[in-house]
C-alpha cells in the first residue's frame, strides 16, 4: 500500500509520497506537526484510491462514525506506522473486536428484523460487554484480555484527536474497566533464598567452562553466583551490587562503605556491616582491584541483561512460589530482609539505615543517630543465616517442594497485624532492648 511520510528535506518539514501512477511528489509544510498531518491525510487518500491535489475538493465522509470504519482506517494508518512484532499483535487484537462486532451484529438478527445499527459511539457499556465476550473467544491470560481492550481504547483516543471525526463526542471519557484483583504480596524466606542460591550457583559452575560469546567481553564466569551472595547478605539493589569496588570493602573494621553514587538516585550512600561468612567468601575470591562483580558489559545501565533470566528460572528450580519473587528475583532480597528483621522485632530506623531508605545526611544529628543505632545494626546482620553452595562443607539437598511460610512468621503476621507499625518505629526493639546505647 502507498503510503506517506513526514520527513526533513533541506532542513525543513515536507511530505514525501508516491502518486497512484507512481510519481514521487514532495510538499512542503510550516512545520513538523503540520507535516506529520498532511501525510496521514494523504495515505488515507491513497488507501481509498484517490490521489491528493490540494485544488482539488476533498470527498467528506458520508454519515455518522462507524466502529467498523474507524477500525479500518486506524488500521491502516497508525498501526501500518508500528513496529513489525507491535503491528502483528495490533491487528490480531483489533480483528477481534472487529469479530465482536460482527457477533453483535448477528445477535441483533436474531432478535430484531432489518439490519442492525451501526454502532457509533465506544461506551463504557460496550468495552464491559466485549471484556466478557472475550474469555468465550480467547485463550488468555486478565493480563492479555486488558490488552485487547487497551488497543481499542487508544484507537478511540486517537478518532477524538483527529479532525475527521467531528461526532465524535468531547471532551473524553475516562473508561473504568474491570480488573483481575492482586494477590498480597509475599516475601520470599530466607531458606527460599539459600535453595534458590544453592540452584544458582549449581547451574552457573556446570555451564562456567562454556567459551563466552565474542561480544560479551572479558567477565567472571561466576559473576551470578557472586551477585547472588552480595544481595543476600548486604539487601544493595542490583545496579548497586554490580558497581560496588573492592576499595569500599574494610577487612579490618568489617564494613561496606556504598557510595551515594553508585545508588538509586544518589542519596542512598551508607555504611553496611560485613557479615561474617560474606567476609570469608571475599577474602576467597581473592582479586582486590577494580570491581569486585565483573558481569558482561549488557549488565550494566542502561542495557539490560539476563541476570533476571538466570535468577527466575533458579527460583523455578528451587521450586519457590512465583508469588514470592515473580517481577524481582533479585531486588526481593531486599523484601526479605525487611520481612524477616521486621518480625523478629528490629527497629524500623535499624532496617531503614540498611537498606538506604533513611534520610542518610551528613548533619552532625544523622551521624550521632547512625554511631547510636550501629550496634543493633550488626547484630541484625548476625541474624542472616549462613549459605551452603552444593560444592561446600555442609550443604543439605533442600526439598523441592513448596516451602511454606515459618510458622512463627505467620503467628506473627497474624497476631501483629495492628501493632506492628508501632513496633517498627520503636528505637530500641525488644531483641536489643538493653544492650545498645
């Protein structure tokens, strides 16, 4: 099909397209905007086997708007405009409502002698009545069935916007549609982790010997495995725990100073406690320059890599609920440490100041509060539990099965549903009440 294109020709807006004889013919245009108009306007012209004169009178639409006739003509013109895999999926979704349509139409012969109306106007009633008719026509997912109402809510935004429509009613409507309620969130425990990580690092030691593909750089072979361990005993977020250098580790004072660069939005620099075993695997990995994670260079921002990959299909392995690390395999660790420290009674300042979530200024009050709250926040750290990899002293072979939440941990959860808040902002928790100053 012909169509036109909105482009730059000798530094100012024009319209490039070809005539239905096949003659290439350039317009230009007072801006962008304009341009980007008179091409929709002439493909749709093309699309109707109509060559575009500008002295020409235009043909103006004959009736009211039809569903069937914006469907066509957003088809033709926007969705011919996406991306080949978006382009596909656009017009698998808006044959179905075309197909909707038809069966309202087939319904209405039934019950009502003629032809039946056309149908004008997207209402509310109308998306409602096609998300239920879905199910019976579809298989798929809620998800996937807000998609297919989402593709024709936007085809209907852009018949308002455009000036071929003038009955179109203004100003929009907001559309409420029925949504698939939301499972409450549930952190995954620390016995989840020590099963995913002991899956992780299985998986990565079998395939380590693999020759890395020629774009992928110079890397640890063991950088998931080591990304794992960091996250699960310092709760850093991924970006965080893939720049952290070997210069911010303190053998001797056991610390982890995390700069405010390297951290979500910049203002999250802290000090961390070393806990003890992750101190002993870093003494192990034994380089002291540079990085202490060398992951491939698409790891990094703003690429996007496969550590999420690695890190679901290693949950999956361990046979975790999707419910507990679904959407962030990795950033959950930080979800358990808040889950776990806040059972057990650790002040919500103490896990605040772990995670980065405290207001970490440099003002003598915030230093006297972070020298004050230290000692409890080693003492949290200690709680972690340890790790056994399958290759180390120790290791038990987990249960595959579905690990359920601890049975104190729901105790908890339930008996503390009210108080909880009030536990969290006490300074000194019940676990440390005593023992810090």
């Amino acid at each position: 099909m012909a169509k036109a294109k909105a482009c730059m020709h000798q530094g100012k807006p024009s319209v490039r397209w070809r005539t239905l004889a096949g003659k290439q013919r350039l317009r230009r245009c007072p801006n962008l905007r304009a341009a980007k108009q008179l091409a929709s306007k002439i493909t749709y012209l093309l699309s109707q086997g109509i060559d575009w004169d500008p002295a020409a009178p235009q043909p103006e639409d004959p009736g009211p708007t039809d569903l069937w006739r914006v469907v066509e003509r957003y088809t033709a013109i926007k969705v011919a405009d996406m991306a080949p895999t978006t382009q596909r999926l656009a017009t698998i979704h808006l044959e179905k409502f075309n197909d909707f349509l038809d069966t309202r139409a087939d319904d209405w012969h039934v019950y009502h002698d003629g032809a039946a109306p056309p149908v004008t106007m997207l209402s509310l009633a109308l998306l409602e009545d096609y998300w239920i008719w879905l199910p019976n026509h579809t298989r798929c997912k809620p998800h996937v069935r807000a998609d297919y109402v989402e593709i024709v809510e936007r085809m209907w935004i852009w018949a308002e916007e455009s000036d071929r429509w003038p009955d179109i009613p203004r100003p929009r409507r907001k559309k409420d549609l029925p949504k698939p309620p939301k499972p409450d969130p549930v952190a995954a425990t620390y016995a989840d982790w020590s099963a995913m990580l002991a899956e992780l690092s299985a998986h990565t030691r079998r395939y380590m010997h693999r020759k890395p593909r020629s774009r992928s750089g110079d890397y640890d072979p063991l950088w998931t495995e080591k990304l794992g361990l960091l996250v699960y005993y310092t709760a850093m977020r991924k970006t965080a725990a893939l720049s952290i250098e070997w210069s911010a580790i303190d053998f001797e004072q056991d610390r982890i100073n995390v700069r405010a660069e390297i951290t979500k939005g910049g203002y999250g620099g802290r000090v961390l406690p070393l806990h003890p075993d992750l101190r002993a695997r870093l003494a192990a990995w034994g380089v002291r320059e540079g990085r202490i994670i060398k992951a491939p260079p698409a790891e990094y921002p703003p690429k996007r890599g496969h550590a999420q990959r690695n890190f679901n299909r290693a949950w999956k392995r361990a046979g975790v609920p999707p419910l507990r690390y679904k959407g962030h395999p990795i950033h959950g660790a930080r979800h358990t440490i808040e889950t776990e420290w806040a059972v057990v009674g650790v002040a919500q300042r103490v896990i605040d100041m772990f995670t980065g979530h405290a207001n970490q200024g440099t003002g003598e009050r915030n230093y006297r509060e972070r020298i004050r709250l230290w000692p409890q926040l080693v003492k949290a750290v200690a709680t972690i539990p340890a790790v056994r990899l399958p290759d180390e002293e120790g290791y038990t072979q987990p249960d595959k099965k579905v690990q359920p939440l601890r049975p104190d941990l729901q105790s908890e959860q339930a008996a503390s549903q009210n108080t909880a808040q009030g536990a969290a902002r006490d300074v000194t928790p019940a676990l440390y009440r005593g023992q810090g100053s």
